[in-house]
C-alpha cells in the first residue's frame, strides 16, 4: 500500500512526510518537486509569510543514484520562518480556525492547535504529491489543477488542449484557464483588503490517461470517489467536495445525468479500450472505480479565517468578550488551494495505481499494466 504520514508545525523547524510502499526504481529528481512547491507560494491575494520562505524539498531516505529503492521516502521542507519557542499563546480564538475546539480538546493551549492546524502543513503534502507525479508520467497520467471560482466571480476554462491550458494557467496570476479575469478577480481581492477582510473560492482538478479499475465496488472504503473525497477534504479550509457534476447531478434528471456508452473499435488500441463517452458528468468515477474518463475533482474553499478586522470572541483567561486574536494571514489563498488539491489528488491515483499494478518495482508496474490492457481487449 502506497500511503505517507506528515509531521512538523507551522513555525517549528521543518515539515516532514514520510512516504512508505513507494516502488523501487523510480528515477526522482527534486526541481519538479520544488516547482510544486513554488506554485503553492503563489497567486494573488498571499501574506508575507511567502516573502520569507523559499520552500524546496530535501529527500533523506528512500533514494540512491537518484532512484527509488522500495524503502520509505523521507521528505523535508525546512522554515526559515522557525521561531515557534519564541511565540506567544493567543487567548482569543478566532473563529473558523480550531482554536477553541482544540485548545478544550487537549486541555492545553490555542497555540499548540493552531500549529500543526495550520496550512502550512500542506507544503509536505504537495511534495508527497508530487513526488508520485514521477511515478504517474510513466503511465502518462497527468493531474492538472486550477481555478474555477473566486468569491462571486466565476472564471469557465477556456476551451483547449491540456499543453495549451497549461500554459493559460501558469500565466494566470490566479492560476485560473482565463487570465484576461485576472484584473477583475485582483480588484475584488484588493477590495477584500482594504475592508480586512478575506475571500474563498471553488478549484478544480482534472486527471488525464486514467485506465479503467482503478478503485474497487466491493468495500466502503476502498472506493476511489471515497478516497478522492477524503483526501481532498482533509486539506485546510476546504468545506466541499464534488467530483463530476457533483451536487448539480441532483437537481437534473436521470437522462441529464448519465453518460452513454458508445464504442468505436478505432480506439481499441487505446486505455480507453474503444468504449467512448458523449459527456463526463460522472466525473470518470462510476461505482468506486475508474471508467477510463478524466477524472474530475471539485473543492470548496472557504475564506480564510483570520481576519485583519476579527470578529467577535471571548477571553479564554477571563471569559469576557473580546475581539478574536490576529495572525498574519492571507487575503486568499484559492490559487494555492488548487496547488495542493492537484497534488493530493495526484497522490491518491497514484496509490490507487499501486493498488491495482503494484509489486515491489516500476518494472513489475509496467509488466501488470501491459498484461491487463492485453487481457482486457481480449475479454
């Protein structure tokens, strides 16, 4: 089973993932790690936390001659922003953050909680990501994430290749497939500002060259819809998860809804095995397992929490009111958003690929897939 666990705090002197049941001879190199990283530092509407880190990725294990070895992968990203012991405790929860809800939890301190709560956690989830993004482009898999919508403002992706909408998004100061928006979602972010106040927003990822079965029926928790929807929603501030049409599957009928199955023996030859598609509004999610369509996430990102003008608290010591405790914070954080989701979800199809393909190599990967595309044309 391929799966990783993270450890560190916000201010503390590194985040750390470690990666465990990761093939062997996978060839990695940091840079394209660093550049996900890079990506998460940016978009319009950050803090200044991001002027002080230069987030890269140190592997410590797992790795020789720049190949995997079978063993777990240890991933660090230091903080050059590390004061944690000199950091003061808030006495104010803020609302929206697990402030009040963990400091009661553990009996103990809003500092301990906001820690390790904080999304800068999320900086060794992106490199776990994207370290199993070296492992999908040998399988010519690709999970491609952007923005959608920000605030009240919503941005449609332009209509075009996946190269073509790749370099739409990198030229996005919002990382979105439109970015002649940028000016209009940058004056409403610069709006929020001025009131002290903070913006959320809808991203969206899409996986590309997924085969069929990947995931299972059989078990609850082993639906891959399930895990999408888990790892997806276990990111910071995210407060909903969509795959396909989502929620608006519901207000439409069932001849709306599902998609018909064609079949053109043209495509055959490829990981689709000739069985086509209209439409995708299951999202290539059909019953907890892939249906060789792209697979398509949605998330909601609420506004971030710590607002420049605080609303309403209580004085833990004294139990008065008083407004909540500030922190330097973001105005918005959806471009970072869609960062991090590309890269969870990159995770969780890379897993469910160990799944399905695993041994102890990429070349018993590689053997697996040829066997079951070959005995699947066959069937």
């Amino acid at each position: 089973m391929l799966r990783y666990w993270t450890a560190g705090e916000s201010h503390g002197k590194a985040l750390v993932a470690l990666v465990d049941g990761f093939p062997a001879g996978v060839e990695i190199h940091t840079e394209p790690i660093d550049i996900e990283l890079r990506r998460r530092q940016g978009g319009y509407g950050r803090g200044g936390r991001q002027r002080i880190e230069t987030d890269h990725a140190e592997i410590l294990s797992g790795i020789w001659r720049n190949t995997t070895l079978g063993s777990p992968i240890a991933l660090v990203v230091p903080n050059k922003d590390y004061k944690l012991e000199r950091m003061e405790e808030l006495e104010r929860p803020r609302p929206g953050h697990g402030d009040l809800s963990g400091a009661i939890k553990y009996l103990g301190t809003i500092r301990a909680v906001l820690e390790r709560a904080s999304a800068r956690e999320t900086a060794v989830r992106v490199a776990a990501g994207a370290l199993t993004k070296q492992l999908l482009s040998h399988f010519q898999i690709t999970a491609f994430g952007y923005v959608v919508e920000l605030g009240p403002i919503k941005i449609a992706p332009k209509p075009a290749t996946l190269e073509q909408q790749q370099a739409l998004r990198d030229t996005s100061e919002i990382y979105s497939l439109d970015p002649e928006r940028d000016d209009e979602v940058k004056a409403l972010i610069d709006e929020c500002q001025k009131a002290g106040d903070t913006l959320g927003g809808i991203v969206e990822v899409r996986v590309e060259g997924v085969p069929f079965g990947l995931g299972t029926h059989a078990q609850w928790d082993q639906k891959l819809d399930g895990r999408l929807a888990q790892a997806v929603m276990a990111v910071q501030a995210i407060k909903g998860v969509e795959i396909g049409l989502g929620f608006e599957a519901a207000r439409r009928r069932g001849s709306e809804v599902h998609d018909p199955i064609h079949y053109d023996p043209e495509q055959a030859e490829t990981r689709s095995l000739g069985f086509t598609r209209p439409t995708n509004n299951a999202g290539g999610l059909e019953a907890g397992m892939t249906n060789a369509q792209p697979i398509v996430v949605r998330a909601a990102m609420k506004p971030i929490s710590t607002l420049a003008k605080p609303l309403e608290s209580v004085n833990l010591q004294t139990r008065r009111p008083e407004s909540a405790s500030y922190e330097r914070s973001d105005i918005c954080a959806v471009s970072a958003a869609s960062v991090i989701v590309e890269n969870v979800v990159a995770f969780e199809i890379a897993r469910a690929m160990v799944d399905k393909f695993g041994g102890d190599s990429l070349a018993q990967m590689q053997a697996r897939w040829r066997l079951f595309h070959e005995m699947a044309r066959k069937r």
